[in-house]
C-alpha cells in the first residue's frame, strides 16, 4: 500500500551547465570528459546517487585509457546552501568490453566530505553491459555502517519507450540505533524508475520503500529520501 504520493515538477533554466553538459577531448591515448553530470554509470548512480534538493552546481573530470583504465573526480555536491555539505567522490577502474554485445567494469570510489573528514567511505563496485542493459553491484564500508547494493537498468530494452531502472540495497549498522521496544541494526530499501521523454521533457515516476515502518522510520538512514513507501513524479525541462 502506498503511504504517500508526491509529484515534483522541475525546470532547469538556471544556467547553461545545469543539464547533462559535457566537454570533451582527446589527449594523446586518453580521453578527458569535463562536464556536470557523471561520466561514469557505475562509479556514480550505483553506489550514492545524488541526494534529491542537492545543489544546482555540481561537476567533475573523467580520464580514460585506450586500455580500459580510467580514473577522475565528481562532486556531485558543491556545499553552496547552508543545508548542504561539500562532497568529492574520486574513482578509478578498469572497463572492457568483450564484444559489441558483452562488456564488464570493475573500481574503486572513495567519498571525500572535507568539512567532515571523518565520514569519508569507499566501496568496490562492479558490473556488466549486456546489450545495453546494466547490472552491477557495490559494497560500501563506512565507518559505522556497511551497505550492499544490487541495481539493474533496462536501457537497451524499453517496451513502448519506457526504461526500467531497479535497486535493492541492504544496510547493516555498527551501531544499533534505539527505538520504541528495541533497536535496528540493519535493515533495506529498494526503489524502481520508470523514466520517459515525452516532447522535449524527461519524465521519470519512481516508487521507494523500505523494510522500515512507523516508529522503526526514526533508524532510517538509507538512500531514499523517505522511509515510508513513496511515489514520485518528476518532469524535468532544458531550456538549454
């Protein structure tokens, strides 16, 4: 049963970089990507996706080997707003593809917060490309908490047009947080997506939940933005 709906309509017109610009080039072997969203899908969206409400500034640089090797930085967090804090996640991994059809991706990300050096984590990730369909998988070693996540993303097969992006993620706490009659020492959440353009806008409906409720939603510290199931609808425009 759904416990809240929420539909978000979004228009970015800030500035030119606030929607999916990239710049890129060729430095001898290697391929420099400068440019405001994440050029790597599984070092970035897999294992901490950007927190809804997060800054309009956000961005990074990718450097990529003929070889596969790559590494870079994105910040997907610039710490402007008195609400947010400076986050720089910096990669590095290995991508091959063995066909046009089969590929694999294997790295490293280490979460850098300067102003809260002692929240820094780092997580092994992984996955592979069949067909344009992507699964991976990430482990995440925090300093209190560890987080294991599986994530699917339908992107080369979209009946009627409609991606399916799916992730489960289990928590398991250091600390077991208290609550009324207890205490939580792990727990999970998942979410779908469903996303669409539909004349120039990108529409996305996404569901999350968690194995959390009522008074136990106080331990909740996963990556949905609410414990409780939610439903959410987002436009988002260009202007650019």
């Amino acid at each position: 049963m759904l416990k809240s709906c929420v539909i978000l309509f979004s228009v970015l017109a800030v500035c030119p970089l606030a929607h999916a610009q990239i710049f890129q080039r060729e430095l001898g072997d290697f391929d420099l990507k400068l440019g405001t969203t994440p050029s790597r899908s599984m070092a970035q969206g897999l294992v901490k996706p950007t927190a809804p409400g997060s800054d309009a500034f956000h961005g990074g640089l990718d450097l990529s080997h003929d070889s596969g090797l790559y590494f870079g930085q994105f910040s997907p967090n610039m710490g402007l707003s008195p609400a947010s804090t400076l986050e720089v996640d910096s990669y590095m991994g290995f991508k091959q593809p063995f066909d046009q059809t089969l590929g694999y991706e294997v790295g490293l990300i280490h979460y850098s917060y300067p102003k809260l050096s002692p929240l820094d984590s780092q997580a092994f990730y992984g996955g592979l490309n069949l067909l344009g369909n992507r699964f991976g998988v990430s482990f995440s070693h925090d300093p209190d908490r560890q987080d294991s996540t599986l994530f699917a993303d339908l992107g080369g097969t979209q009946p009627f047009g409609i991606g399916v992006s799916m992730k489960y993620t289990t928590h398991q706490l250091g600390t077991p947080t208290s609550v009324d009659g207890g205490a939580i020492s792990s727990f999970s959440d998942w979410s779908v997506q469903l996303s669409r353009a539909w004349k120039g806008v990108d529409l996305d409906l996404i569901y999350s939940d968690s194995s959390l409720s009522g008074g136990d939603c106080s331990a909740y510290s996963g990556h949905n933005s609410q414990c409780d199931g939610l439903l959410t609808l987002k436009a988002v425009r260009s202007f650019y």
